[in-house]
C-alpha cells in the first residue's frame, strides 16, 4: 500500500516513519548505547491468509493506524478506485489459488539492562 502511495503522492508518502526501522544493526546499536546487554534479536515470519487482495487492501483502508489513514486520506476520491487497483496489482506475486497469502515480518528482541 505504501509503495502505491510512494508511487501516486512521492516518495516520502511510500516510506512511513513507523516503519522505518528495520535494520537489525541499527537497532541493535540503539539498544547497545541506552545500557542494553545480553541483546537477542531474531526475525519471525508468519504468513497471513486473506480471502482477496482487494478485500485485504479494503480492509486496510477501513481499519487502518492513524499514520496509515493520514496517509491513504491524501488519495483523492475520483484516484481511489485506480489506487486500490495498484494495490491489487502489486499484491499478485502473493495469491495463491484462491487466496491472498501474505507473509508478515517482525523484529523480535530481548535484552537486559546493563
């Protein structure tokens, strides 16, 4: 959705600050200078099933973060319809069969102060 953004409203608008960091090494440092130690850091991937692109890009646009619905409210009315589009597009390297298959990545970290 946001690389659609990024795409229809530039480049900054494809890369939300929430989502920013993302660099293991940056966190990793970040932790090391407030005092952490013993500092595990692994990536969890799970994959989420959604019944269609386009009732996940839906479901997106109607429940979304607040940075998100900020984001998706500078689409225009009359372009809504060729953004979800977009996004559909985007999304079908992720269909299988007769489903959307999404796999959804986080950073997972435990650390002890120093």
């Amino acid at each position: 959705i946001f690389a659609a953004l990024g795409v229809l409203l530039g480049p900054e608008s494809g890369r939300p600050t929430a989502f920013s960091l993302h660099d293991q090494a940056e966190i990793g440092k970040l932790f090391t200078d407030a005092g952490f130690v013993d500092i595990d850091m692994r990536t969890k991937t799970l994959v989420s099933r959604y019944p269609s692109a386009r009732i996940f890009v839906e479901w997106v646009m109607g429940g979304a973060s607040k940075i998100t619905r900020a984001a998706l409210a500078q689409v225009a009315a009359d372009e809504r319809g060729d953004f979800i589009e977009a996004v559909v597009a985007r999304l079908a390297p992720y269909r299988d069969d007769d489903s959307l298959a999404l796999p959804m990545e986080s950073t997972l970290l435990r650390a002890a102060r120093g």
